[in-house]
C-alpha cells in the first residue's frame, strides 16, 4: 500500500492525456481523491478470453491503491492479474439543458484508472484491503459486524491497482450557448441536478425486533450518498 503526497500532480501518459474537452480535465490528485472517496462502485473493463468485459464491481481506495472485491470465481478478477485493465468511476450532478439539444450535456466528475493489478494473497493485506472495501461503503461496519473467517478469505479475489495512472474530468456550471443566436429563441435553459440520498433501513425480517440499528447506519437515512458535490 502507498499513500503519495497529495500535493503531487497526476502525470499524464499517452493514456491519460485529455485529447478532447480538455479544459474539464484536472492534473489535481486532490480531485482523484474526491472522487474515488464519493464512491463505492466501479467499472472493471478486461479482456478476457479475446473479448473486452466490463464488470462492476465495489471498491475501496486508501489514497495511493485501489482494491477491487470479487469471488474467486469471477472471470473477470482471476484474469485480471497480468493484464491491463481500466477502471472507471463517475458522479453524474445533474442534466444541463441548453436551448437546442446540440448543446445538451451533463455536469459530473468521473476518472479513470489505468495498470496491471496484483493479485493481493497476503493474508494481512487482504485484510486491510476488505476493510477498506467495507469502510468506503459502510462506514463503522467492519468493527461492528462478523470480520471474514480463512475459509472466507479463501474464497475472496481481492485486486490491487496503483492509482499512479489516472485522469479525472469534471464538468460543472450552466449550459454554454446563453450568449450565442439560439439565446433568442425564447427557450428555457439551465441544470437540472441530480441528488442521491439513502432511503430509510429496512430491517431483516429474521432479525429480532430487539436488535435496533447501529448509530453508523441509523444516522445515514434520508442523507446525501455523495459527502461533497463540488
């Protein structure tokens, strides 16, 4: 596991480098941070077999690589070692609708991740790599829960990516056609954003109805999935 110093800029490689709509492209590995950590799901994309697959998948970051959960017998994982792989991650924030449906878009943030991942078999690691899985999710529930037994870590794939390639783009603000020919056709323009919240718990209908909820979970209901929206 590595930690780089946040302040480091991301380094642009052939596969990196924002060809296209660069100006909402970001060398700030602080953004890389902010995304990853909005998250919990990911995009996977492999060859496997000749054929390309995207799988997603949960994930967790520790600032410096990125672990990628799955069953030993998942296709996608057990190939994954010694291969290229990228990964993708993206917040979409809202819809921005503009006076003609040319300039129609979407403000969200998004990165990618390109490497080989390792496959983790150090059985601290793997530990820490779940925690860190679980964490990025649920927040207090791998002290609050049952940790993996071996048998279960035995059947557990879990993928290390270095986060030392990688891209981010974000795309914020109104639509960009208020002071150009079509700001005269009289049709409303503007954002529509997007806000994911929780829902309320819904009880194991096994569980006893003693057991209440842990205050990590209880006090997420009715609260914003993502903890910023730039």
């Amino acid at each position: 596991m590595t930690t780089p110093a946040p302040d480091r800029p991301l380094s642009p490689t052939e596969r990196t480098r924002h060809r296209r709509l660069r100006e909402q492209g970001s060398p700030d590995r602080r953004e890389l941070d902010a995304v990853l950590a909005e998250g919990f799901v990911c995009h996977l994309g492999v060859t496997v077999d000749g054929t390309v697959m995207v799988v997603p998948t949960v994930y967790g970051s520790d600032g410096g690589t990125l672990y990628l959960h799955g069953s030993v017998a998942s296709r996608s994982l057990v190939a994954s070692p010694g291969a290229t792989v990228c990964v993708t991650v993206t917040h979409v924030d809202g819809l921005v609708l503009a006076r003609s449906v040319f300039e129609h878009g979407v403000n969200y943030r998004s990165a990618m991740i390109y490497g080989v991942p390792r496959l983790v078999t150090d059985e601290d690691e793997k530990l820490a790599g779940l925690r860190c899985l679980t964490e990025q999710s649920a927040p207090g529930q791998w002290d609050y829960a049952r940790r993996p037994s071996r048998k279960e870590l035995a059947a557990t794939a879990l993928l290390a990516l270095s986060l030392d390639e990688a891209s981010v783009k974000i795309r914020t603000g109104p639509p960009e056609d208020g002071e150009g020919p079509d700001a005269e056709l009289g049709v409303w323009a503007g954002v529509l954003p997007l806000h994911t919240t929780w829902g309320a718990l819904q009880p194991d209908p096994h569980l006893p109805s003693a057991i209440a909820a842990p205050p990590h979970l209880a006090g997420r209901a009715g609260t914003a999935t993502r903890r910023s929206v730039r």
